[in-house]
C-alpha cells in the first residue's frame, strides 16, 4: 500500500489530526491541482482535477490542523467523483 493510499485511508477515519500537508497529498493523489488565484485569495483554497471538478477549502491558520467538517466535504467530494466516473 503506498504512502497516498495510507493517507486515504487515515482521511476516511475522521482523525482529528488530519494537517493540510496530508490533504493535499491525498488531493493531488485523486488528481487536483491548487489553483493560485493571486493575492486575494486569503485562507481560501480553489483545487482542480482534470474533469475540471472543483473543491473550495479555507486552509487552517493559524495551526495546520484541518478541521472535521472540510474533511467531511473532501470526502463527499471524492465519492461522488467516484460514483460519476
């Protein structure tokens, strides 16, 4: 199992020590990109994949911890994805 499959799983478990660094790992696994949208963009976050599906986040601060109710979307996010491919 690699290491981006592990954080999938960890992600499914609701932990609440879940950083933004390991979501974006599991983002970039299920192929999003962050889009940068310059300096007003503020905490918030607009990522990508290639069906030009999107998922709007607001990265934590100050701490890096992300909160359980973005990784409750993230993961309603991905299984719709994946009921739709």
């Amino acid at each position: 199992m690699s290491q981006a499959e592990k954080l999938v799983h960890r992600l499914l478990s609701l932990p609440k020590d879940f950083t933004w660094d390991e979501l974006i790992k599991v983002l970039a696994y299920y192929g999003y990109v962050e889009l940068k949208k310059g300096k007003t963009g503020g905490s918030r976050r607009k990522f990508v994949d290639g069906q030009k599906n999107v998922i709007i986040l607001h990265k934590p601060h100050p701490g890096n911890i992300v909160k359980e109710y973005a990784l409750k979307q993230v993961i309603e996010h991905l299984q719709e994805k994946k009921k739709n491919e």
